[in-house]
C-alpha cells in the first residue's frame, strides 16, 4: 500500500509538470527565442521525476503479493461435489469443456454462469 501511495505522488507530480503553464512559454515558437532559465527549471524537474520514476520502480519488484488458502483434501474448486453429492450436469458440463480445450481448431472458449 506504500509502494502504491509513492508511485501515485510520482504520477502527480509528472502531471503536475505535464500541465504547468510556464510550459507553453519554454517552447520556440511562441517567441522569437526561447525562455533558456525557464527550460532549465522545466528540465531540472523532469529529470527528478525520472529519478523518482527509477526509484519507484526498483521499489516494486515484489517475491510474492499473496498467498493462496490452503485446502484440506475435501474441499476442491474443480470437484463437482457438494457434500457428497455427485452432480451429473457438472460432470458432463466439465467433460466437454475438457473436450472442448483439447480441440486444436478451438479459438475462444467461453464459459458462464454462477462460481
């Protein structure tokens, strides 16, 4: 959650710089020259922003985000049992989504309904 806080200052800071009207003023085609002083700053801030960017980055590589629950040997979400009842629609629906996977002209496989 603190990684994720950081990356969203850092967005808004890139933001921030993306839409600050000094801006417009640092290009050439507006004026006869440009605002030299004022390019400096813009360039300075950006690159602190790319280092923060870096920064960040480095910061967000994580080994693990969460852990699965542990299920005893009853309990399976692809079994088709509820209590030791045996559901014959769910076990022909299984098989020919089985049959449909093993297809090599199948493209799209949708399946729906209720978890």
């Amino acid at each position: 959650m603190n990684w994720l806080q950081k990356v969203d200052e850092v967005i808004e800071k890139a933001n921030q710089l993306q839409n600050d009207p000094r801006r417009t003023n640092a290009r050439c085609s507006r004026w006869p020259f440009p605002n030299l002083v004022l390019r400096h700053q813009l360039s300075r801030k950006a690159t602190k922003i790319v280092k923060d960017v870096v920064h960040v980055q480095g910061k967000g590589t994580f080994d693990r985000i969460g852990y699965l629950p542990i299920l005893d040997g009853e309990t399976s979400s692809s079994s088709a049992t509820r209590g030791g009842e045996n559901y014959e629609t769910r076990e022909t629906l299984k098989e020919n989504i089985m049959k449909a996977l093993a297809h090599n002209n199948s493209c799209n496989i949708g399946v729906y309904g209720l978890g």
